[in-house]
C-alpha cells in the first residue's frame, strides 16, 4: 500500500462485507455492523442501494462482472475464517492476532471474542483510519483490543507484539487474511518462523494465492481486470506460494498444514450451487496450520 492513504483494497473489502451485510438474516453468510463505517461517500451509496429488492441482485452482479470471483471469494473467505475463529474460541483460545487487520471487524462483533485478547495489527495509516470510524461508531475501543502499529516488510513482528503487551506463553489464533500476497519473501517467512515458534495449540490461518498468477495470469479467469485495479491502486502483488510445496515449507518453520483449499470449494460450500457458477479468483487459497512446538 501507499502511506499515507489507508488500503484500497481494504476498503474494497469492507464494501463486500457490507453488502452481504444488508442482505435478509436467513440468506446472509454473516453479519458486520460496522463494514458500511470505512467507505468512502460514494461506495457507501453503492452497498446501501442493495438493500433495494429490486438492487440487491444486480449491483452484486455488476461487481462480478468488473472483478470476476473478488466479491464471491471475500465474502466465502470471511464465513470460513469466521467459523474457524469461533471454533478456536470454543476451545480456549485465549490470544487472537489479526495480521494485516485492515478493515475487520471480527473483535467487535464475534459473539464472546471479548473473552479474549485481540491484537490487530497493521500499517499506522491504515489503523489511523479504522480507529476514527470505530471511534465514531462504538465511541470508543473496547479493553479487549490492541491495536498495533507495523510494517511487516520494515518492522519486526514479535518486538511490536511485545511492546503491545503479547504473551507468547497463550495459545494463540493468528488470522492473516489478504496480506501474504502484498509481502517479500523474507517478510513472510520471518512471519510464520514466528508464528510456528508459538505456545503448543496455536494456529493459523493465512490466505496465499497461487505462484503462478505473478508468473503467467494470461489464462486466469478475471485476472486481468483484477491486475489493473492493484497497478491504479499501487498495491500490486508480489508474493504466492505452490499450493504442493506448502506443506513443506511450513513444516521447516514449526507449522503442520491441516487445511489448503482454494476459493472454489470454500465458495461452494457457502454458497451452494452459486458458488460453483461464479468464476474468477481459483487461484486464490486459504490455509490452516498448527504450531508443533
């Protein structure tokens, strides 16, 4: 991203998350109260058009057609690592580490996320941002939350964790959701040797996209349009891993890979037969992996 801006593609994200938020409760894959808080004047128009009948059909699909898959993908991405989150939290997890946390919105509106410690952390001027609309939405910050201020590509992770008030002895659940593609390799690998050095029973998960979309997109559905709007946004891709190395490369930093799945199936299994019929975005993939201390 370019400081001194916040992300636009996190804001393309919390446009996502808003328009599935204004869709009825019994269709809605979740529900995020505060998505519409970090948009612009104009987007925030656009997602609250879809709560017109006659909208909420067809601005979704005027999205997919301009980025093929991005939306459909965003918003299956969130379900799933929503749904990961809530187990962790069922289990004991005391600790979460959003990396990269943009605009989520997770500690403030997972059900009994406040019985935890929640460390967000990203580039200051995109926190700067999220602190402002959050602020003028709850008023102020919950006591649960951190908010913590870094550059993954400058800046090392465990010492600003640290001064955050981290603690390393706590099982741990890292969510790193859209960022990893955005990093240098070194940046990545310090990240997850970190991670991997976690108390036993931490966990991962972390978004990647396939080696080959930097390599040759040509032939990758919506990758074109999708190439275009990083170049305008300078946020540019520049990092992806082969889905049949992963495994390994995790296991030489101190992680077990327990999930890999790529968008089609976690679009299909929360959006049925209409996540088979979107296209776009199969390069993009979610994983799992577990600390083995």
């Amino acid at each position: 991203m370019r400081p001194p801006a916040a992300s636009r593609t996190a804001e393309y994200m919390a446009l996502f998350r808003a328009i599935e938020s204004f869709r009825r409760p019994e269709t809605r894959l979740f529900h995020d109260p505060f998505a519409g808080e970090f948009l612009r004047p104009a987007l925030r128009v656009v997602a609250s058009l879809t709560r017109a009948p006659i909208l909420s059909a067809a601005i979704p699909r005027l999205i997919d057609l301009k980025w093929p898959g991005a939306r459909s993908s965003g918003v299956a991405r969130t379900r799933l690592i929503d749904d990961l989150l809530v187990d962790s939290l069922r289990n004991g997890i005391g600790q979460v580490v959003i990396l990269g946390a943009g605009f989520d919105c997770r500690a403030y509106r997972i059900p009994e996320i406040e019985r935890a410690r929640v460390f967000e952390v990203d580039h200051p001027a995109t926190l700067a941002v999220k602190r402002r609309c959050l602020e003028r939405a709850l008023g102020s910050l919950p006591s649960h939350v951190v908010l913590v201020e870094t550059d993954f590509n400058r800046q090392a992770l465990p010492v600003s964790l640290q001064a955050a008030g981290f603690d390393s002895a706590l099982r741990t659940f890292y969510i790193w959701e859209g960022v990893t593609n955005y990093l240098t390799d070194q940046a990545v690998d310090a990240t997850l040797r970190f991670v991997g050095a976690s108390a036993p029973g931490s966990r991962i998960l972390f978004t990647y996209v396939h080696r080959e979309i930097l390599q040759d997109a040509a032939g990758i559905a919506g990758s074109r349009a999708l190439s275009r709007t990083l170049r305008r946004a300078g946020e540019e891709w520049t990092f992806g891993f082969d889905p049949v190395e992963l495994p390994g490369y995790l296991k030489t930093r101190g992680l077990e890979l327990s999930v890999d799945i790529g968008s089609l199936e976690y679009r299909t299994r929360y959006l049925k037969s209409g996540g088979i019929r979107l296209n776009g975005y199969e390069f993009y993939r979610a994983a799992l992996a577990d600390a083995i201390g």
